[in-house]
C-alpha cells in the first residue's frame, strides 16, 4: 500500500509549512494543495552552488513541490483559485525552476472573480481576513451559485454565468455597503463597476485561462488523477495551508478562515481518500497570529521589547499582507489540539534560532477559566478570551544554532525545550528549523 503524506499547521497559520513542504517533497511523487487559496503564503529560500544571496519563494497558490524537479502539482477542487493571480505567480517563477515540474488544475475548483474581493474588502474587517475574496467565494459554494473552472472552458455559457452574477452582486454590494453604513465613495475605492464589468472579466478570464494552458497547465479532474496515479504506486504528499485554529469547523470560530485546514480537508477537497497517510503538524518554537481573534499566550504590555524582537528577527510579517503578526509564547494547548484532530504521526518545530539567547523562555502549559485549570483547548472564542495563561518556564541558551545539523549538537538547554514540547504534544518531534534556508534543518532520526 501506498503511504501519502500531509504537512499542516499546528497553531494560527504561518509556522513555516513551505520549508517542510520543501525538504520533505523529494520523497513523493505529487504535491497537492487541496484547501484556501492565495490568502496562503508559503516561503521557501534557497541557496544555489556558487550563488552569494539566496532565492526567495513565496508561493501562494502553486504548491511548494514546483521547487523540485519532477513532480507534478495539483491545485485540488477545494482550493479557492484566482487565474489572474497564478498566472502572475507562474510568470514569478519563469527562469528560477527547472520547468519539469507537471503543473495540473481540477475541474470542481472555484474561480475566485472580482467581486469576492470586493465582498471581503467590505465584510472582511471584523475578522481581519486577507482580503483575498477567499471567504465570499467559499460562500458563493456553499450557496451554489460559485463558479467553477470548468465553467471557463465552455466560454459562451461562463459569459452566461457572468453576467448573472454581476447583477446579483451589484444588488448584495449596495445592500452591504447601506447595512455597514459606508460611505458612497467606497464604490469607487473598491472599484465595484470595474469588479462588475461582466464583458471585462469575461474577457480577462478567458484571455488567463487561454495564456495558461499555453504555458504548459493542464486542465483535469483532481479525484480521477489522484486514484489513477496511486494505482500506478505514486505517492502522494498533501500540502495543508493555514492552520488548526483557523479550521472553519475546528479553529476558534469565527477567527477562522473558510475552509477545512485540518487532514479532514484532504477527501473532500480532493475526491481521494488517501487510506495511508502519515500526518506531520508543523508547529513554530513560539506563536503568532495575524487578524484578530483570541491570543491566550500572546505577550503582554510588559514584553512589549521581546514582542519586537521576535517580530523582526522572525520576520514576523505577513507573506500575503505584510500585516505585522501578534507575537507570543509557545502555547501547548493547541498544538496538542492540532494533534487530536488530524492524527498526527510527527512534530516539525520551526525556527528554534529566534530563541536564541531569549532567557528565560516559557511555554504555556495550561489556561486559568472560571476559578477552573484546563489542559485542553476549548476552541470557544468567547471562552478563550477570559482565559489565562498558566507557564512553565525553561531555561534559555546563547549560542547561535544555525549551523547545527544533529539534535545531539544542539545547547542542551535547546534540546531540552524540544523535548518538551514532545512530552507537551503528545507527539515525537522528527525536524527542527533553525534559519530560514533549505538546508537549515535538522532531522532526528
Ligand atoms: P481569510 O482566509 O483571508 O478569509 O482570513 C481569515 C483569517 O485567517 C484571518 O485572521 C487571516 O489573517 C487568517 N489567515 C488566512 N490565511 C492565513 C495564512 O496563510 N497565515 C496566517 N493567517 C492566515
């Protein structure tokens, strides 16, 4: 039997999944993204032979696996897909990959069009989305009036569909800009009559989907490609984007994002039931969050000075956004909620280096609730937020780590703070990150 893989987030999203995804996708034969969309931000740097600076990748919607010679990549039915976007994260990669990476787009997924964007620029703020059309166009799923790719194959009946749903949304946008009480220049500000242009977009969409396919990305049905190509013993490695907590059904509704990011996402995104599949959660040695919603171990007024160091040693910025992510202690409770809920096999713990010479470090144990100690995340947003940390604190260590290629090399007070957050997790940790670079990683056998 086949054994596929899966990489997911742990804690709020942006724990360094793309340089996992990275070092690990050499050992499969497809990567494939199967969930979100361009809200996602991937980072993989790598430094070529010979070469002083390093490439930087940022991916948001092809998988990281493109980075590798070789494999093919899926963007899956249960991705969110903006064309204009991927052919501009294509052109970004011309000339820095080997092309022989297969690039394949399913039938099922949904088109992000302009008024997502618009929609989410409106209704966006509460939760401090990516403004990326990524919920609204789940929604229009949902409420089966989405529009998919295969509908931009047939163009006569997408400019039908077009056009249909230009008119709705002139309607749902001047109902929501009256309901929020905005102004009547956010009309202009958002570029609505460009948004609902519907001969624009059917051109522009149209002329995208001609330029990609001429580009080498083949169209076809995700589900069938999958199980043609595990008939055929490939192996499977699936690339999760976001995180445990910004689960739509699991995460801290509604902080969350709108899809399924845990390994639940995995059969329904793809129509494939990968029977074998081994899990590793990816868990940053601290936290961040970036948008709003409940931060039970996020630094206080008084750590204000380690919150900005963190922030820019860690780079601490949003990928997608530049948004500056809140900064905060390592909080079990989560990552061992992310382990219960996709079954994970491994830890990776990324960016160890950040926490260099921070001493002493603490992690957060347990949450004080109501006169009560719990040691299991609620996922109740209303609840988290009358939560407080409870900390254990570990002693910190000097060195630079970087260089260290063995667990065993590593400051036995680093080694101890891993350990720990296996024992914490309930779960071994088999990588640790210690920079920013491909080869900055350690694997414990
Ligand atoms: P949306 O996915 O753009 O709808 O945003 C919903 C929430 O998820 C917001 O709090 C975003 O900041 C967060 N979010 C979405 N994608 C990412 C990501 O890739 N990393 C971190 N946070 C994300």
């Amino acid at each position: 039997m086949v054994q596929h893989g899966a990489i997911v987030g742990t804690q709020w999203g942006d724990e360094g999944k793309g340089k996992i995804v990275d070092a690990l996708s050499p050992d499969f034969d497809i990567v494939v993204r199967f969930q979100g969309g361009t809200n996602a931000g991937h980072t993989v740097v790598v430094r070529r032979e010979g070469e002083e600076k390093p490439d930087i990748f940022a991916l948001h919607l092809i998988p990281s696996g493109i980075l590798q010679p070789d494999k093919a990549c899926l963007i899956a039915d249960g991705v969110v897909v903006d064309p204009l976007k991927l052919e501009e994260e294509l052109s970004g990669l011309r000339g820095r990959v080997k092309a022989t990476a297969r690039l394949l787009l399913s039938t099922k997924a949904h088109l992000i069009m302009p008024w997502h964007i618009v929609r989410d620029s409106i209704t966006g703020g509460m939760v401090g989305t990516t403004k990326r059309g990524i919920g609204p166009c789940y929604a229009d799923e949902k409420d089966r009036r989405g529009i998919r790719v295969m509908d931009a194959l047939s163009p006569q009946h997408f400019g039908d569909r077009v056009r249909e749903e230009c008119e709705w949304n002139r309607h749902l946008i001047r109902a929501a800009i009256d309901h929020f009480g905005l102004s009547a220049g956010v009309w202009n500000e958002f570029c609505v009559d460009e948004a609902l242009d519907a001969e624009k977009v059917v051109s522009d969409y149209l002329g995208v989907f001609d330029r990609l396919q001429e580009r080498g990305l083949e169209i076809v049905d995700g589900a069938r490609f999958l199980s043609h190509s595990e008939r055929d013993a490939k192996s499977i490695l699936f690339e999760g984007a976001q995180a445990a907590l910004l689960d739509n059904t699991h995460g801290d509704y509604p902080y969350v994002t709108s899809s399924n990011t845990t390994v639940g996402g995995i059969p329904t995104g793809t129509g494939f039931w990968p029977r074998e599949l081994f899990a590793v959660g990816v868990c940053k040695a601290y936290s961040t969050r970036v948008g709003e919603g409940p931060f039970v171990a996020e630094y206080g007024g008084e750590e204000e000075e380690l919150a900005t160091v963190i922030r820019d040693r860690g780079n601490e910025y949003g990928t997608t956004t530049g948004r500056p992510r809140r900064c905060g202690w390592l909080d079990l409770l989560p990552v061992r909620y992310a382990a219960m809920v996709n079954r994970l096999g491994a830890l990776a713990l990324t960016k160890l280096d950040i926490l260099s010479t921070v001493d002493p470090l603490r992690v957060c144990v347990a949450y004080r609730v109501d006169g009560k100690t719990i040691e299991d995340y609620p996922a109740n947003s209303e609840m988290l937020e009358r939560c407080e940390a409870v900390y254990q604190e570990l002693p910190g260590w000097q060195d630079d780590i970087s260089s260290i290629r063995k667990f065993s090399d590593l400051p036995q007070e680093a080694r101890q703070y891993v350990q720990f957050v296996e024992e914490g997790a309930g779960v071994p940790v088999k990588y640790v990150g210690v920079g920013k670079e491909r080869e900055e990683l350690i694997q414990i056998p």
